[in-house]
C-alpha cells in the first residue's frame, strides 16, 4: 500500500555514536524521522547498535581504533531492503533500496574522511542505477553550493555532478561548527541526487551535541509502507452471537456424491465463518502509535541546551560552549536515567503468571534479523518479491524424487498399484461429532493460521451445527478417499539457521503454515492409520521416532548401555552416524503407497493418503510479500500430523544387519559394531552399510557422506592413522578423533563416555543465554525472585540436564561444574554478598542442588519404563543392571 507524504530524513555526522545514542534515538522520535544517516559512528563490530523503532544497517571501518564508519536508521514500517554496494576505494557507504510509486529508491550513507582523495569512479559505481540519494559528509567544500572556502575535494565533486549528470543540495545556513575559534563554521553535510524528480529541501537544527549540526532533509514522495499480514479477527468477539450466526447461516447438505460437493460445501462452510466473525466483531478504533512524551523536566533541559547552543554559534564564547557541554552531559544522564527507571518499573510489576515475563524473554533470545540480499546462482534476489521467488525457487528444487533409480524396482511398483485392493470389504471408520469435538478442544489457541486465516479459537467456538456439519464433510472425505484440494496450500515462513551464510537461500530453515481444518481431518486419518500399523506391527521396535512413550531419551540410552556392556567385554564399537538429505523433502509417493498397501491397509485409508499427497503446493511469504504457488512434487508434507507416521512407514522396511546394532530415531540412523578385534569390528560396519546404503538407493533416498560421522568407542588403545576408512557410495568417511565427539540426539558422545564434551558445551550454551537474559537477571535487577527462579528452573536448567539420566554418571568433577553454574545464578537473583553460603541461597529460593535434581529426573525416567510397550524395555534390556560388572559403575542401575 503507498501512502503519500513528506519522507522525512536525517543527515547527521555523530563524531561518535555510542554515547549519544539515547540522545540520538529521543531526537528520532520527537522529529518523527523516517531514515536517518549517520556519519562517523565510530562503531567497532562487537558493538551493538539497537534504536526502538528502527532497523539499523552500519559500515563500520576496520580499523584497530574505532573511527569513521556510516549507518543508517530506517523506520520499521517502511519497506525497504539492504542494498549491496560493489566495493568503494575510498568513500564509506551502506544503502538501502526504498519503495514508491515511480520505482526503488536508493538512499545511502556515505562519509569520506579528511586528507583522503574523493574519486570519481566511487561516485560513478554509487550512481549507476536510477533514483539514488545519497546523503552524507564528503569533506568537500566549493563556493558553488555556499561554502566559505574551495578544496581540492570540493572541485573534484563539481566536476563528477557534472560528468555524471547528480544534483548537488546543500543547506542555506552552515553544518559544521568547530570548537577551534579560528577555524570558520561551514556547510559539510550535503546531498546528492540523481534522477529524483522532487524538490529536496535541506534544514539544519540546532540540536544534539556533535560539531556538525543535524540536517533534515524533507521531500514529497509516494513510499510504501509494510502492512500487517491479513487477519479474521480485528476486534473482540461476541462468541454467543457468533454460534447464533452460524446456526442461521449454515445448512447440512443430505448427500455427497462427487469431489465437487465437498469442495461446495467446504466453500459455503468457509464463507460462513467468515460472515460469522465479521458481524459479530466489535470493531476497534486504529491504535494509533503515541510515542511516550519525555518528562518536562527533560524537555525543558533540551530546549535550553538549545537556545545556548545557537548563543555559542554566534558569538562562539568558550563561556556558552561550557555551558552547552555541561547541559549536554546532564541531559544524557536525565535521558539514561529515564529509560532506565522506566523498565524497572516495567520489570517491577511482572508477576510469574504474567505474559509480559515471557513476551520480555522472547524478544531478548529471539532477535528477529532482516534477511540480506539473496545469492540464487547468479542473480541477486533484492526486493522482498525476488527473495520470496528465490527461496521459493529452492525449495521447489528441494521438493522432489533424488536422481536414484532402480528401474526394476519402480516397474514393480507402478505395476502393483494398478491391481485391485484386496481390502475393499473393510468397513469404513466413520468419524461423530463428539470425536471431532475431543481433537478440537486439544488445538492451541494461539497456533498461526493457514491461508484460509481461520484461526483454532474460532474452530473452538463452533455451533454444535458447525460441528454437524463438519462430520459430513469429514465422512464423505473419507468414503470417497478425497483430501480437498484447498487443504493442499501451505504458506511457508523462513528463519535463519545459525552459523550459516545469511546470503544462502540454502541457509533459511522452511516452517508451513497449514490451515487448521485441514489438521483435524489429518488427525481423524491419523487415529485410524496408528491403529492398523499398530494392529500390525509394522513399525520395527528399533524406530523409537514419532512413537506413543518414545523419546529421544529411551534411544540414546539403548545406545550407551550398548557401549557400556562392549567396555565390561573389552571389545570396540565402531559407530556410524548417517546423514540422510532432505529425508522426509524426498520421500517418494507411489513407494509409500505401496508399502502402506503391502500392510493391508483398508482400501479407504490408502485412497485418501493417496490424496493427502497429491497435488500439494506452496506459497513463501516474506513480511507481507508472497510468492507465486510452487508445486510438490516429493516429500511428505512439512508441519503436517500425518508426515511423521507415515515417514516411519517408509522407512519400517529398512533391513537390520546381523553384523551391526541399528538404532534409528526419525531419519537419524546409526549403525554400530562391536568386536574384540578392531579390524573386525570396522568390516562387519562396513559390511552393515553397504546393506543399508543399497535400501537407501532403491527407495530414492540420498545419503549425505560429508556430513555422516563415524567414531570409535573403547577403553583400550588404538591410533586412528592405523584403521580402514568406511566408504559410502565409493567416498571416504574420515574417523573423528579421539578428543572429539560425535553428537547424536543432542548428546555429544566421546570416546569412553566421559561426558566433558557433552557438558562443557552445555555449560558453553548457559552462559551464552544467561548473558543474553542479563536485563533480566542481574544484582541489581528489580523481578521478583520468584521470577527469577521461574525463569531459570524452565530456561536454564534443562538446557543443562537435557538428557540426564544418560551421563548422570559422570564424574564429581564435572556435575561440580553444573553446580556452580546453578549457584552464580542463585546468588545473582539474590544479590548475596561474598559471605552468605551457597546453601543459604537454595534454602531461601527452594532450589534443590543439581545432582539431586538429576537424581530425581532419573528416578523417574526408570519408573516410567514400566509403562513403556512391552517390546521396547525387553527387547533392548534398557534399564536393566549389568551382570557381570568388571569396570566401575558406568551406568545409573549399576550405582
């Protein structure tokens, strides 16, 4: 949407920005600035830079002292994107691209230090594409736009906006103010523009405290703005008159004969909600966005600091200059003093069951960060519709059948499918509409909706009508074996992978947005689908992914008692991680129907899954921007309830070796085995995976070797140079070393399970997010200590015991780690003094001590077991003491 007015910029040479950026952010609100450019930021790349409102961009320079360095300040609510610069000799820049109505405008920052050469190929690289302005200090002076004084810079500048055809605009009155007497006051913030077509006009204030005065620079344009994405609900709700609507709205249909009369009825469901919600909303007035006023005190401190300020520019007395420094220092102090009061007193009245606690604590460990221009090959995807389309464009590619085939084995297939079902006698579950109501009650209600904007609260507060309604369509869906098509668009939403380059479509994790009666179809599906594999026993015990009473913590225990039990014989265990790309992006559809096919599932749940996979598409949305629809064509469906069942399905074939350990957990897979001798140990792994890795190759699933990871496991002696590398596909695994570790389910096993790597990151991962929560949790911080110790029993605490009941064993030394960690936090939240006793503070705050807490998660893991399928506890002997212990205790049913 364009919106017509004055965009108001700002050109300011700082001299400094990190001291005066409390200053700095007071001016950007009170003038209402729209972007603001700053000049000599003096920033160095660990210093943060973070203005309420705004979206920062900097260049800082790099440099060993801070100095020089440019940033620009953008409104939230503009939409714009970052805008890459080809490398510039001599001047400093960032830009950004803005959107208005006759095309992308470029703005930028730009600062050319003293002595230094302006050249004309920077200018001629900057002004290369169609509306730019750039604002900034370039250092030049020349009589021509009302300076004082020509410099050499001054002349080369009139001779490039001359050969490259760029508007010079400067301001009437002198920018530059020096604190030297003898040196003459002088225009140095200037602009420069090219092919914009719109009077700029050019003012300076007196305002903040640098040498240079800030310039506003103003202009009448046509920018757009970002919206807020679409939503059902605008205002509060009426829920009684609501189900009355619907009642009166809706008409059961009596029969459902065709695919089209579901899409029908589906059609007039939708549009009644729709008409539903909009009458029996209350509208709200537009919030409209009051910035809080600073005291009058202050104010009144800045309007003198003000008026001295032009005093010393006119009659440049050192008298009104101390002056001026001295308001300028108190004022700083006022305005730090203010915000700082001000969330104190935020943070005074959170209580433990306030929402504020936890909208405080995700906007400080979840910072939201613009993306970059996008690298798609060779084009530079800049523009929100271009980064959409880019991204949209990677996953279409990662959305389909890997180049594996076996011609055999699909001939096989495709003509297995075409035969008659032999299970056409088998009655059709039909759901009611109490069962609908018991999956409806368990949606959450702040779940994100699908493109169809409905919302789980709404779906909740549904007429029993609605519900009637709903149990027709949902059995004709299922006698029909029809999954509508309007079910079948996903919106998907983006979010960086940490550690890897932002400039990678590759780099962005995909989470779907599904719409919400689509989900409670799937779980009808579901129900019925668990059952009969279930019913069969399809899904082999070693797959503990996806299942009732299964967790990573049950696997990863299967596995270390294994390693243990191969330490008490002396044998090593070699141990491959496989990396399979893009499992469930690459599942192939008529393989998947053919195994569920081969389990003798009724004829109606096979047709509908069949359904439920055709046809998919999906739309990348990008603030308010969306891609056009991007077709599926492998892959099970991202975010959906069926995909991890029917994943486990797929994979319920893959064959166990008899010469190796196989445990898998989703599409994690590892392989193990164990032998006296470490040669044969690492032949009958290698023999287990080339098993493995031809089931892979048959069923159109890829293994990734660079980042598969092999290990050794033992207590005796043995060099890494000295044993046979696996392969995989006729590619080399290298072993990892015997000081490094190998992370499975998010435990880091190293070579005799000693767990220091293990905790050591996690004591590394703690303080890294107790430092992020450190306006939360300090000595001086004014939340209550109930707070506190809610926020670190449920942030910081399980970070540390994730998964315990695995390395609870490990030494004193390193649980004395954890303690410590826990005991900094305690007496941080009580501001205790060096000579109150760590087994005060617990006593006060009713924190039991880290090993007893462990103690106790362990307990319970192993009560729990009982309650396990009786297949998992027997089957792998989890839980159980070790017979004939040599070593010490290792495990917890050995203490």
């Amino acid at each position: 949407q364009l919106h017509t007015h004055n965009l108001t910029l700002v050109n300011w040479n700082a001299n400094g920005l990190k001291s005066r950026t409390s200053i700095f952010s007071d001016f950007l609100t009170r003038y209402d600035i729209d972007i603001g450019c700053i000049t000599e930021t003096h920033l160095n790349s660990t210093d943060r830079l973070k203005i309420p409102g705004y979206i920062t961009y900097r260049t800082d320079r790099q440099t060993r002292v801070a100095s020089g360095g440019v940033a620009l300040c953008v409104k939230i609510n503009i939409k714009h994107q970052i805008f890459p610069l080809t490398p510039l000799t001599n001047l400093e820049a960032v830009a950004i691209q803005v959107a208005t109505q006759t095309g992308p405008l470029i703005i930028l920052s730009a600062y050319l230090r003293p002595n230094t050469r302006l050249l004309e190929d920077d200018l001629q690289q900057i002004f290369t594409h169609n509306s730019t302005l750039l604002l900034g200090d370039l250092n030049s002076k020349h009589t021509y736009w009302g300076c004082r004084t020509t410099n050499n810079n001054g002349t080369r500048l009139l001779m490039a906006t001359d050969n490259l055809n760029i508007l010079i605009s400067a301001p009437e009155e002198p920018t530059f103010y020096p604190t030297q007497r003898t040196y003459q006051p002088d225009i140095l913030d200037i602009a420069l523009s090219r092919n914009v077509n719109m009077p700029i006009h050019l003012d300076p204030i007196s305002e903040l405290d640098s040498d240079h005065l800030p310039v506003i620079c103003t202009f009448h344009s046509h920018i757009q703005r970002n919206e807020q994405p679409p939503k059902l609900i605008t205002g509060k709700i009426d829920w009684e008159t609501y189900r009355h609507e619907m009642n009166n709205l809706l008409t059961i249909p009596t029969h459902y004969r065709s695919y089209d009369d579901i899409d029908t009825s589906l059609h007039t469901f939708t549009q009644a909600i729709y008409t539903g919600v909009y009458h029996c909303t209350y509208k709200r007035q537009d919030n409209v966005h009051r910035t809080k006023r600073l005291p009058g005190r202050i104010l009144n401190l800045i309007h003198e600091k003000n008026r001295i300020r032009k005093i010393w520019q006119r009659t440049r007395d050192p008298s009104n200059k101390t002056h001026f420094n001295r308001l300028a220092r108190q004022i700083k102090w006022e305005l730090d003093n203010y915000r700082i009061s001000t969330y104190r007193t935020y943070l005074e009245a959170m209580t433990p069951g306030d929402s504020c606690l936890w909208k405080e604590t995700k906007r400080l460990l979840n910072e939201h960060t613009q993306i970059p221009p996008l690298q798609s090959g060779n084009v530079l995807a800049i523009s929100d519709e271009e980064k959409c389309e880019a991204i949209a464009t990677h996953l279409e590619n990662k959305f389909t059948l890997t180049d594996h085939t076996d011609q055999d084995i699909e001939d096989q297939i495709y003509s297995e499918l075409q035969q008659p079902h032999h299970t056409a006698e088998l009655p059709i579950a039909f759901t009611s509409p109490s069962e609908i109501l018991s999956i409806i009650k368990g949606l959450p209600n702040k779940k994100a909706p699908g493109d169809d904007l409905i919302p789980n609260i709404v779906i909740k507060n549904l007429p029993l009508k609605g519900l009637a309604f709903l149990t027709g369509i949902f059995n004709a869906c299922l006698r029909l074996g029809y999954f509508p098509k309007q079910w079948k668009n996903a919106i998907v939403i983006v979010f960086h992978k940490a550690g890897k380059p932002n400039s990678d479509p590759n780099s962005y994790r995909p989470i779907s947005l599904l719409n919400s009666l689509s989900k409670i179809l799937e779980k009808i599906i579901y129900k019925r689908l668990l059952k009969h594999l279930t019913a069969s026993n399809t899904i082999p015990p070693h797959q503990f992914g996806f299942r009732q009473k299964h967790s990573p913590l049950h696997q990863l225990k299967r596995v270390t008692e294994h390693i243990v039990h191969n330490f008490e014989e002396r044998k090593y265990t070699a141990a491959i991680f496989l990396d399979v790309a893009a499992a469930f992006d690459t599942v192939w559809h008529s393989g998947l129907i053919y195994k569920l096919t081969n389990t003798n599932a009724p004829t109606y749940l096979t047709r509908i899954i069949g359904s439920f996979l055709q046809d998919r598409t999906f739309q990348v949305r990008l603030n308010n921007t969306f891609s056009t629809e991007r077709q599926i064509l492998a892959g099970l469906p991202q975010g959906a309830i069926m995909s991890p069942i029917l994943f486990n399905l797929y994979c319920s074939d893959i064959p166990e070796p008899t010469t190796a350990t196989l445990a898998t957990y989703a599409d994690d897979t590892m392989l193990a085995s164990s032998n006296t001798d470490i040669n044969e140990s690492i032949t009958d792994l290698q023999t287990s995976i080339d098993c493995i890795s031809g089931w892979f190759h048959r069923w159109k699933l890829k293994l990734n070797p660079s980042k598969t990871e092999a290990k050794i496991f033992a207590l005796r002696r043995f060099r890494n140079e000295d044993l046979r590398l696996l392969t995989i596909d006729n590619q080399e695994i290298p072993w990892k070393q015997k000081d490094q570790g190998v992370r499975y389910l998010g435990v880091i096993l190293d070579t005799r399970l000693t767990w220091r790597l293990h905790i050591n990151t996690k004591l590394q991962q703690a303080y890294t997010r107790l430092k992020q929560l450190y306006p939360l949790i300090n000595r001086n911080t004014p939340l209550k200590h109930s707070c506190t110790t809610l926020l670190y029993k449920t942030l910081l605490r399980p970070l540390l015991t994730y998964a315990c009941p695995v390395w609870i064993t490990a030494t004193n030394t390193l649980t004395k780690r954890l303690q410590t960690f826990q005991n900094k936090v305690l007496r941080i939240a009580l501001n205790a003094p060096r000579f109150v006793r760590n087994t005060q503070t617990h006593r006060e705050l009713d924190m039991p001590d880290i090993y007893t807490h462990m103690t106790k998660l362990t307990d319970n893991f192993f009560l729990t077991l009982h309650t396990l399928p009786s297949a998992l506890p027997s089957h792998y002997h989890i839980g159980e003491p070790t017979s004939s212990r040599r070593l010490k205790p290792r495990l917890y049913q050995d203490l």
